[in-house]
C-alpha cells in the first residue's frame, strides 16, 4: 500500500531511501513487498538497517538528506523510523505499523501516511477461524487480513487510540 501511494505521489526515477530492519522476517517481507511492487520506477539511493530505533535513525536520515538534496521519499519498515525524517515537509514518508505516537505525524501532515494491519481485526479474524474449526468447519490454513493505508485523508476513520 504504501509502494502504491508513493507512485502516485512521485515521479518515475524519483529518489528515495529505505530505513530497514533485516533481523527481523516481517521487515524483510514488506521491505520485499515494497520493492516487488516499485520494480524499478524509483530509484533507491540508499538503505540503512535502523533497528526500528529512532535515535538510530535520526542521524541515518539526516545525513541521506544532507548527502542528496533531490532525495524525495522515505520507505520505513517501521513508523517509528519515519518520525526521524518528518523535518523535511517536501520529503514523502511512508511508514508501517499504524503506531499511535506516529499518527500525529500523519493527522498534521509531517509523514505522509502507514500501512498497517489493525490488530483488532487481526484479532477477530482469530477468533472467528478458531470457532468455526472447533465447530467442525474447514478453514482456510492461511487467512488474509487486509491493510489500510492511513492518511492525513482517512485518519478519523480509525480508531488509533489503542492500536496495538
């Protein structure tokens, strides 16, 4: 989702920076997503592993914004990496996660926006198959649990306040 977004908004050869995390297998698979769906139509200038730590971050982008004026977006495997970049307004940031402290930044613009899977759905959607197999039904081995993209657009759709 948030590959899509940042197609929309920027241009082909567009530059951008991946902040990821490689210990991790979830960040591996949505660094994978995001690449898999950008092809080659950005240009990545860069990827630092961050940890998901801000204070690792902060200095990471703040160099990959001082070495490239023409930088224009930030891939974040995390939505607390994100926050490190929101001083460049110019500077599309994507984050993942749905992380209340982040969704200020996404209400009031600084961050353009988080995919993130909604634990309570998640949570329900486990609920549901694990009655229904006890009941006897077959259930599917692998459920699909949809991701949204939060905006400053749809923010008062969510509830953001206990997301995690």
């Amino acid at each position: 989702e948030c590959a899509k977004n940042m197609m929309e908004k920027l241009e082909e050869g567009s530059k951008i920076y991946i902040m990821n995390q490689p210990s991790g297998t979830a960040c591996v698979q949505r660094e994978q997503g995001f690449r898999d769906t950008i092809g080659d139509y950005f240009n990545i200038i860069g990827t630092s592993d961050t940890s998901g730590d801000t204070a690792t971050t902060l200095p990471v982008a703040e160099d990959a914004i001082t070495a490239d004026s023409g930088l224009a977006g930030f891939f974040c495997i995390n939505d607390m990496a994100a926050c490190a970049a929101s001083n460049r307004p110019d500077i599309v940031i994507y984050g993942v996660d749905g992380n209340p402290d982040f969704m200020s930044y996404v209400a009031n613009g600084s961050a353009t926006g988080s995919a993130a899977q909604q634990p309570s759905v998640v949570g329900a959607s486990a609920v549901d198959v694990a009655l229904s197999y006890l009941a006897g039904e077959t259930v599917e081995s692998e459920i699909i649990v949809p991701v949204e993209l939060i905006t400053a657009d749809n923010i008062g759709d969510f509830d953001i306040s206990d997301w995690q």
